[in-house]
C-alpha cells in the first residue's frame, strides 16, 4: 500500500525552524520537489521523507492558524452588529440579541441533528450553517456541520472543519471520532485506530462513542479481522439497539467470517426493527439477494 500524509499520519516532531509565513511554505515545497528528482541513498531517502512530514505539519500548524484568525474575524463582525453605540443601554440589548441568537442556533443545530440521522446530508449542512451563523463558533453546530460534510464524501472539507473544532475543543469526541472516520475511508487505518479508541476513552458525547464503536467495527471488517470487527458491531447495538446500520455491518462480518446462520439472524433482526429505515431496507435486500443465490457485498 502506498504510504498517503495525511494530518497526524506521523510523529515525526516538526523542525524548530520550520517555516510559517506562506511565502516560506511555498520556497520549502519548491526546494523538496528539486530534491526528490534523481536517485537517493536509503538514508536519503528517509531523511526526504522527515523533511516532507514536517513541511505537512507546519502547512496545517499555519491553516489552523487562518481558520482561527478567520473565526475571530467573523465574531468581530457579529459584536458590530450587536452594538448600536448607545453605551449600557444598546449592551444590554446587544446581549439580549446574542440570546435570541443562540436560541435560534440551537433550533438550527437540532435541525441538522435530525437531517443527519435520516440522511440527508445536504439539508442538514444548510440549517448547521445557518446555526454557525447565528452562533459563531459553536462547537456543536460545526461538529455536526464537519459531519454533513463527511456523508456527502467532501473528506478534505470535513477535515478541516474538525480540525478547527479540535484546535479549539481537544476533547471534542465527535469531531474526533469523525476523524477516525476518514482515515478509515483513506485506509489510513491505525490512525483511524488511534482516533477512534481516543473517543471512547472520552466517552463524554453518547453519540461519539456509539460511532466510535460502529467505525472500529468497519476498520476491523476493512482488515478482515472479523472477530474483532463483530464484538464492535455487537457492542454498538448494546449501545443503541436503534442503530440498524449495525445490523447490517454485522452481518457482512458473520458472513465473511463462515457463520452463514448468524448472519442470516442480524439481517432479520434488523430488517423487522424498522422496515422504513434505509439500513432496515438493506438488510431485507440482502436476505433476499442471498436467497436468490448471491453474495453480500464486501464493499458498501
């Protein structure tokens, strides 16, 4: 498997005088680009390698520091729109406003919530952008909008937004249990790894470490490791005996690993808990198709 770099995908410690402004950036990637031409020791070849990982490391050390100067720049503007300059009297209706605000943030993000668990991701971005609108720099609306992002596959889009949530909330569960979830998608599977048994260790959002649980399920199916891949998806439905997804996933892990019979059970199972839901559909779909003599998909 070719080796992808990708936000944490190594340790290696960043120079210390590594550059920061963009003008530096852009001379230092020139540089390693001329270098890379023509043949290398191995030790070249790996010091190559550390020079790459660090100029990485400093590019989204510098993004991050945008995305956060570009957040502040957005709350400036919010406090200009609060403030009427009539002293004590326009405060204290600016601060009323900033409550109505939040108020209407908060209707907006339960908005994005229910768009995400019927998925419909597009919707559910609109109304979190909305709520990121009102309340500039909620963790939990953009969390959930880093999430919207990721359905719809933008995985670099959604990796950013996470990482300006992160910068700010380290112990964010969801945006870092949606992490692991696109190094899963990049096969970037002991990142995935790292991220994913991090947010159950926090174990401070239910629905982050319900996910958790669900996406090591889906690393450990991805890696054929299907022992390891059906005690997670049994442990998601212990977690939430509604999310049929699991059903589903279980049922692709019992089957690749011989036990036809349990399969066939997990795929019952879910298909009588919710014959509407998309993943209760699935589940009747692929009883059937098995029925007629087909396989269950490995990829979905």
């Amino acid at each position: 498997m070719t080796e992808q770099v990708l936000p944490m995908a190594s340790h290696a410690p960043a120079a210390a005088d590594a550059p920061t402004t963009l003008a530096e950036l852009v001379l230092a990637e020139q540089a390693l680009r001329e270098r890379l031409t023509g043949t290398h020791t191995v030790s070249e070849r790996a010091s190559l390698k550390d020079e790459i990982i660090a100029l990485f490391r400093a590019v989204e050390a510098t993004e991050a520091r945008v995305a956060a100067l570009k957040q502040s720049v957005k709350s400036l503007a919010e406090e200009w729109k609060k403030s009427d300059g009539r002293g004590s009297s326009g405060s204290s209706r600016g601060a009323q406003s900033q409550r109505v605000d939040h108020l209407g943030a908060s209707t907006f993000v339960e908005k994005g919530w229910s768009r995400l668990a019927l998925g419909d991701a597009p919707a559910a971005e609109e109304a979190l952008h909305r709520a990121l609108a009102l309340a500039p720099g909620s963790s939990e609306a953009e969390a959930l909008l880093g999430w919207a992002q990721m359905m719809q596959e933008q995985y670099d889009v959604a990796l950013l937004t996470f990482h300006n949530v992160l910068l700010r909330e380290p112990q964010n569960a969801l945006a870092r249990t949606n992490v692991g979830y696109i190094c899963l998608r990049k096969k970037i599977y002991g990142e995935a790894i790292e991220h994913l048994t991090k947010a159950i260790r926090l174990d401070n959002d239910p629905k982050a470490t319900l996910y958790a649980h669900l996406y090591l399920g889906l690393v450990y199916f991805d890696r054929e490791m299907y022992d390891d891949a059906r005690m997670f998806f049994a442990k998601t439905l212990a977690l939430g005996p509604n999310m049929l997804q699991a059903y589903f996933e279980l049922g692709r892990a019992h089957w690749f690993a011989g036990d036809k019979a349990a399969a066939r059970e997990a795929w019952r199972d879910g298909a009588a808990a919710n014959k509407f839901n998309p993943w209760g559909k699935r589940c009747a779909e692929v009883l059937a198709a098995i029925e007629a003599g087909e396989q269950p998909p490995r990829e979905v």
